[in-house]
C-alpha cells in the first residue's frame, strides 16, 4: 500500500501511538511523502522524523482516517484530525436539543462541542433553571455555571433525585484582591439568575513567609550600592502576596 493520496500538507495528524521523537502521544502533526520518506512535522518544530517507506509495513482504515505504520523500531499509529473533527461537528448537527427543562433539579454531565475558554468540555452541575436557551446551575464546589443547549454534544443523568438549590452559598476565591473581585463579580450576574444574593465577604490577605522576608532583605543590603537593593525593598513594601476571598450568598428567590 502507497500513501499517495491519503496524506498532504493541509491535513492534521494526531499521534495515538507509537515513538516519534519531541512528540509524545496526543500530539497534532502533519505529514507529507517524498520519495520513499514519509516526513512528519511539528508546528515550530518542523521535520521531526523521517520514516523510511522501503522497509515499513502500511495499514489503513476503510476510510483512510487512520494510519499504521509497521517500522523496525515498532508501529506508530496517527489519527486524521480534521476528519474526525468534521465527524464529530456533523453528529453534534444532527443532535436533538435536549429538554433542559426536564434536567432540572438533577445532578447531570454534560459534554459539549466546543470548549469553554479554560479549554474543558466536560462539565457536572445541579441544573437549577432554563434561560433563554441556556441551562444554569451550580457546580459541585457550589460555584455557578451555564452552558448552551445549541453546545450540548450528549448528557448523562448522574444524580435523579430531586434536588433543591441551597438557601446558601460560601464561594472562596484565591488570588490577588484585584483578581478575586474580577473572579467574584463575574459570577454575580448568573448567581442572581438563580436567586442568589451576596450577603457578606472578607479578605484574608496571606502573609509573606520568614525566609522569604529574611532573604529580600539580605539580598536588599547587599544589593543597595547598586540600586537593586532599593527596587528589592520597594517591592516589599508595595505589593502584597495572594489572599482568599470568601463571599457568603443567601438564596432570595425559592
């Protein structure tokens, strides 16, 4: 068997097996033939390997999608990409839009087409309510999340007994004071959807370690005479290390 035609350029591999230097399992490559080589290239890596045809076994799948190759230094497995994106976009088409309306009050996993902007596409939430095409509802941490029902891939009850909101919530959130607050107001609008109201919080600011102060300030006195010591201390002086912010809701809306 001959590549000719199952491989180019524009085509994204993923590798699912097998050694393949600087590209461990998982990784998205691209492969092109030249000759008796088969050439596969890493994004800014470019040619990472060079598998030679002449003495390598090949096999493919019915539909070309997946690739085998049978080397001296074992098989190597890769996977079309793009392919199997088109076919995962095509079935998610054709997906029904679940009821959400009858999810809520349940503890449900869902898996989503595309992924939120931390890159996750698997979620578990007690759906609490439907909104204009959205199911909201709280995480198991108690923080508040919505997903589109237009992204829905597929949906697994995990938990069928009723379930009711709590009449309160204590979300804690780490970080700088700026981050905790921008973390802590973007969630506000979704926890008033659900009834949610902040009711009191508190700023814990962490204290820096012993070491940590006793070595800025050796290095500080050492460093003065060249002006470094001077930024060491300002930087102890103004800045602050992380703390914890924790904000009590009270549920206002049965």
């Amino acid at each position: 068997m001959t590549l000719t035609g199952l491989v180019n350029a524009s085509q994204r591999w993923r590798i699912m097996h097998g050694a393949i230097p600087s590209c461990p399992v998982g990784t998205i490559v691209t492969l092109t033939t030249s000759d008796y080589r088969l050439d596969v290239s890493r994004p800014w890596f470019g040619v990472v390997v060079q598998l030679d045809l002449r003495t390598a076994t090949i096999t493919a799948s019915s539909d070309g999608h997946e690739l085998t190759l049978g080397t001296s230094s074992g098989d190597v497995a890769f996977q079309n990409e793009d392919a199997v994106a088109a076919t995962v976009s095509a079935a998610a088409a054709n997906l029904a839009v679940p009821d959400v309306s009858a999810l809520v009050g349940q503890v449900v996993q869902f898996g989503t087409t595309a992924p939120n902007a931390d890159g996750l596409n698997l979620f578990v939430i007690l759906v609490l309510r439907r909104l204009n095409g959205w199911a909201l509802g709280l995480t198991q941490a108690g923080h508040p999340a919505g997903i589109a029902e237009h992204n829905v891939a597929w949906f697994r009850v995990l938990d069928g007994r009723p379930r009711t909101a709590p009449d309160r919530l204590v979300l804690t959130y780490l970080g700088k004071r700026k981050d905790c607050d921008r973390a802590f107001q973007s969630e506000v609008p979704t926890l008033r959807e659900l009834g949610y109201e902040a009711a009191g919080q508190d700023f814990l600011q962490e204290s820096r370690s012993t070491a940590t102060v006793v070595l800025a300030c050796l290095l500080g006195l050492l460093l003065a005479l060249v002006l470094i010591g001077i930024g060491i201390f300002a930087w102890l002086i103004l800045t602050n290390p992380p703390g914890v912010l924790t904000v009590t809701f009270h549920r206002i809306q049965a």
